[in-house]
C-alpha cells in the first residue's frame, strides 16, 4: 500500500514522477528472506549497529531501510509490533515520516549546491551530521535511525567520516546503509555492518505489480518493460515515463551497430535525448544497463572479456561526470557511442 502525494510537491531526485517515495510505500514484495532477518534481529532484542542493504538499483532496498526505520521508531528493538515490521500508514510515526518531520530520523543523501544542482557525490559535510544527530537525546522509544542513501556516492573523506560513527557505535542506534555496488566501499565499512542482499524481483511479482501501477500499459509494452528492467521495478517504472522505453530501444541500437558509427544519426539521437526530461541521466542509465545485460550474455556463453567490464566503467563514469558538469547531451551520447563501436570492432562487445 503506499500514498502518492500531491502533484504541487517539489519532485525529489530519487522520486519517480507519479509514484510514491519509498518513504510513502508500505508495501514490500519479492524481498521475504531479507525482511525476516532482519524482523528475527530486531524483534528478538538484538539488531546490529548497522545493515548494509545490498542489491541492484530499483529493487527495493530504500522501501526495505525505511520499512526498518519505521518499526524502530515506533517499537524499538521489542517483539510488539508486527512479525514482518508493518506499522500503519495512519500511524503518527508513519505520518511524520512522510512529512520528513520524524526527530528521530536521519537521511542522508546527495544534496543540491549552492547553484540548485544536485552534487555528485555524498560528501563528508553530510555525513558529518551523523556525529549531533546521534549525540542528541533519543525521542520516544528510545531509537535513532539514519539511512545513508546511497552508501556508494560517499568520497574518501565521507567514507572515513563514516568509518569513526562504526567504530564508536552509538547506543540505541541504527545506521542503514543502501548500496547498490557494495564491493566499491571501504572493506572495513563492509565488515562492521550486517549484509542484507536484495535480489531482482521475479517476473511474476515484476509483472502483478506493474499491472496494478500502470493499468493503462499495453501487454507488449509491460512485456518490454520486464525484459528491459531485469528485475528492477524502479528502473521499470522511469522506463515506462518520458519516452522511456524509445531511448532504451535507442540505447540497444548502439550495441547492435556492431562497430559501425553513423555520426548524423547519432548526433539526432543526441537531440532527442536533449529534449526528454532528464534525457541525458535516464539514457545513460538505460545504455549502462544494456551494456551490462551484453556482458552477462557473453559470460554465460563462455565469452567474457575483462575489457567488457572495463567499458561498462568507462561508460559508468563518462556519464557520472556527463551529470556533475552537465555535459551537452549530443556530446556525450557521440563519446559513449565511439567507445562502444571500438569495442566492437575489437571484438569485445
């Protein structure tokens, strides 16, 4: 269950256009092994200082911390709440969370600097706020809980600013750290928090899902929208909104060029990303991921190649920088598009 809220709300980076934040979702499905876990730990008394919540982006890892956070603040770590940590959306916990007023509850996430564009990375200032938040007096219950969302955006000093609130645990609180590559973080963050893993939803909890949030969608375009996400139904969604799924077909074009490169045609499609909302980041996004999928591909089939891996970072952070500079889109869609075709004609795609 989950509650949209009102179109005149300021949209969020990590929202996606008329869906509810996962802050506003109160239900979680195709993740029951990890939720017992973690309901087993918290409910017998004993939860971790921390919990690496692991998986690909979309899955419903953010749904998962704040469903956590939820129960904390409202129960504690007590057995008297729910067996599978529900709590109400009428809750007054619930309801404070929405509104982002809880006292209890700290998120951290990239923010906007100071010319209203979002940063590029998590940095130490942000983090820093762990360090008073976790020092003030506990509200009822008890219980803190930050969620650092996501975990893999923090640089050096972040990381390390990180690191000291792990080593000096506080009383009666919980960090939840959100990653979608945790092998990137510092090995010693790994090891002082408990992983919970998140895998891809299954086709048929992807497919009931998305018939019940896009009603209006086609057979064929759900059925795209499946084998496109991979699992991932966050990724199904921003497909399924601005063109989505027509610069994804876009971004598979790139791969089956198979070396080729028709400049014009590239540079028009360069266009067009231009002028879809967020064009750029959702088209990096789609052609990462169909890079990925071609990768994974050729594993199965006893043809991986190292250099595979490496253009998938190549392409990872040309359009990681492509953001935090704000690259003119036909110009970064033309680079991405001359790694790809020299690639190919070395055989590695």
């Amino acid at each position: 269950m989950s509650r949209a809220k009102p179109q005149a709300e300021a949209e969020e980076p990590d929202r996606i256009a008329g869906q509810p934040h996962p802050r506003e979702t109160y239900e979680l499905r195709g993740h029951d092994v990890a939720l017992a876990r973690a309901a087993r730990a918290i409910r017998s008394g004993r939860p971790p200082q921390a919990w690496l919540i692991a998986g690909p982006p979309g899955i419903g890892k953010a749904t998962l911390a704040y469903r956590i956070a939820r129960y904390m603040l409202r129960y504690g770590a007590t057995d008297a709440g729910a067996a599978d940590l529900s709590v109400a959306p009428g809750d007054v916990v619930s309801r404070q969370m929405e509104a982002r007023s809880h006292p209890g509850l700290l998120v951290l996430k990239r923010r906007e600097n100071d010319r209203g564009k979002l940063k590029t990375v998590l940095d130490v200032e942000e983090v820093r706020r762990l360090g008073g938040f976790f020092g003030m007096t506990a509200g009822a219950g008890g219980w803190r809980v930050a969620i650092v969302d996501s975990a893999d955006d923090m640089n050096d000093n972040a990381a390390n600013a990180l690191l000291k609130i792990l080593e000096e645990p506080p009383a009666r609180g919980l960090l939840l750290l959100v990653s979608h590559a945790p092998g990137r973080l510092l090995p010693t963050i790994r090891s002082r928090a408990q992983r919970l893993d998140l895998k891809p939803l299954d086709r048929p909890v992807l497919s009931e899902v998305l018939g019940r949030l896009l009603p209006d969608a086609s057979d064929e375009d759900r059925s795209q929208l499946m084998a496109l996400s991979e699992g991932s139904l966050g990724l199904a969604l921003r497909l399924a909104g601005d063109e989505g799924l027509k610069l994804a077909r876009e971004a598979d074009s790139l791969l089956a060029a198979r070396g080729t490169l028709d400049v014009p045609a590239i540079l028009a499609l360069g266009e067009r990303v231009a002028r879809a909302a967020d064009g750029l980041g959702h088209f990096g996004e789609f052609l990462i991921q169909a890079v990925a999928r071609r990768v994974r591909e050729r594993a199965g089939q006893g043809e991986g190649d190292y250099r595979a891996v490496e253009l998938w970072e190549q392409l990872c952070a040309l359009y990681e920088r492509a953001a935090g500079i704000h690259m003119e889109p036909r110009q970064t869609v033309l680079t991405a598009a001359r790694e790809i075709a020299n690639a190919a004609r070395r055989g590695v795609l």
